[in-house]
C-alpha cells in the first residue's frame, strides 16, 4: 500500500493528519504538483483526474478521494473513531464533515483558483482547463467569511466541530482555515469561539503531519 501525496497541497494534508491521528503509517510517494507532475501520463495512468491524494492497495486498486480514503482506515482501526463513535453520532460527524467542505474548503479553493496568477487557465483541479472568473474569487472570499461565523456560532457551546470529539470534520476544517491564509484571509477577532477551537487543534502533534 502506498500513497501519492504532495506535502504543500490541502487535501492530502486531510489524509496525512488522520493518519497522523489513528498512528498509522503508509509509505508515500510525492506528487509534484507545482511543476506539473500530475498531468504527466506515468501519473494520468494512476488517477485520471490528475489529483491527489491516490491510496493505492497491493492489488493495484486505488481510491481518489479523501473522504473515502480516511473511511477505509477508519474500518480497519476504528479507534480512535474519527468518523463518529455510534449511528447518530456518525451521522452528525458526516455532516459537518461535507459542510467543512461545501462551504469551507470548496469556496476557499474558488477563492484561490479563480485569482492566483499561477493558475491562469486552470481555475478548476482536474484534467480540463478552465478559465479563471474573478467574480468566483471575490465571492469566494465572502463565502468563507461567513463560514467562520457558522464555524464560531457551532464552537460556542463544545470544543470540537461536530460535539465532544476531536473528529474529521475538525480535520477538515482546519485546512480549510490555514488554506484561507494563502489568500490572506484570517479568522475574524470576533470569532472568539473559533480562534480558540484554531489554536487547540493546531497544537495537536497530528496538526504538522
């Protein structure tokens, strides 16, 4: 088993802090995805859609998509459970785990994409280019702010994203918030709730894998 990751990019960081969390540890093969490696057909042979992280089996089977990727590791270690300890709890863990990303990381990555001069042409992950639209940047910025509030709104009463437990949804919306500051966009002093729900799960040891 191995797994292609590339040690600057958010979304794999996702898959290397669970790992980091469960204490399982997989060999990885760096992706270079600023000059373009993925794009290249050795890589395009391994994921189609020229993205990263690939947990690859022995077999030769792959799975491209975080989520995914963590729900396998979360079966065969259930402990810690990062994906919810019973059926409700799994349940609210699973959404705000797809919140994190739909009103988190996906408009912080619009945000990003659709102004970074470097990604001119490829305002969109994957095989397909597509132009930037600055109007996406702007409002993705405003998305993401109003996503710190709901963030700080939900921390008020309990220490993690989804309850009592550290879980996923904290993985994932810690990424999100550190991605927000490639784009110079930082958590509102007002949001007292979230800076100190930021600074707790940041000094997790799992936080620089």
């Amino acid at each position: 088993m191995k797994l292609y990751d590339c040690a600057t990019a958010p979304n794999p960081r996702r898959v290397r802090i669970f790992l980091a969390e469960k204490g399982i540890a997989v060999p990885t093969v760096q992706v270079d995805l600023r000059n373009g490696e993925q794009f290249t057909p050795e890589f395009r042979a391994i994921n189609p859609e020229c993205t990263v992280p690939v947990l690859e089996f022995d077999d030769g089977r792959r799975i491209a998509e975080v989520v995914a990727i963590c729900t396998y590791f979360e079966a065969i270690q259930p402990d810690p459970a990062l994906m919810g300890a019973d059926a409700q709890d799994r349940a609210i863990v699973a959404a705000w785990q797809h919140r994190a990303e739909r009103e988190g990381l996906w408009v912080v990555a619009d945000a990003f994409r659709n102004a970074a001069r470097g990604l001119k042409g490829r305002a969109l992950p994957g095989p397909d280019d597509y132009e930037q639209i600055p109007a996406l940047a702007e409002r993705g910025r405003a998305r993401a702010t109003r996503f710190f509030e709901v963030l700080d709104r939900a921390l008020a009463d309990r220490a993690f994203i989804a309850g009592d437990r550290y879980s996923i949804a904290d993985i994932s919306a810690l990424v999100m918030v550190d991605f927000a500051g490639w784009i110079k966009l930082t958590i509102p002093e007002g949001c007292t709730h979230l800076r100190r729900w930021h600074a707790a799960v940041s000094a997790r040891p799992s936080a620089t894998a």
